[in-house]
C-alpha cells in the first residue's frame, strides 16, 4: 500500500471523521472507499445488461410492466375477519 498525505480545512476533517464514525470505519478506511470509487471505471453496457439479466432472474422473473399496489402488498396481507 501506497502512503499518501493531504492537507484539509480543520472543519472538513471534523466532518470526514464524523462520517466515518458513523459508518463504523476509520477514517483511512473512509478516504481509501473513497478514492476507490473515484478511480473505478465506470460501468460497461456489458455489466449493465449483465445486471438486467439477473434482476430478471429473480424471484418475480421478467416484469414488462409496473407492478400494482394490490400486487406489490399480496403477500402481506392475511385475512381479516
């Protein structure tokens, strides 16, 4: 692993260690995710069909339209008497 220094404002390093916090992680850890993101290639249309492919390998299968309210709350509802 590389060694990097950075010069921040007092109050973005308070935020940065804030967020960090609150995700439960350090704030190297925070900083490396982020900089991990920033230098990952974007998706390819390759990855996003590969996506669609197993969304519509799931539970519901391929879905042409929006599902409705009654359809969307089938299984949580029960009978009422």
């Amino acid at each position: 692993m590389a060694t990097l220094t950075i010069t921040l404002e007092p109050t973005v390093l308070e935020a940065a260690k804030s967020a960090a916090e609150r995700r439960k992680i350090t704030l190297d850890q925070l900083i490396a995710e982020s900089l991990t993101m920033v230098a990952s290639p974007p998706p390819t249309d390759a990855d996003n069909e590969a996506l669609i492919r197993l969304m519509n390998e799931g539970i519901l299968g391929h879905i042409d339209r929006p599902l409705t309210r009654d359809e969307i709350y089938a299984e949580r509802t029960w009978p009422r008497s």
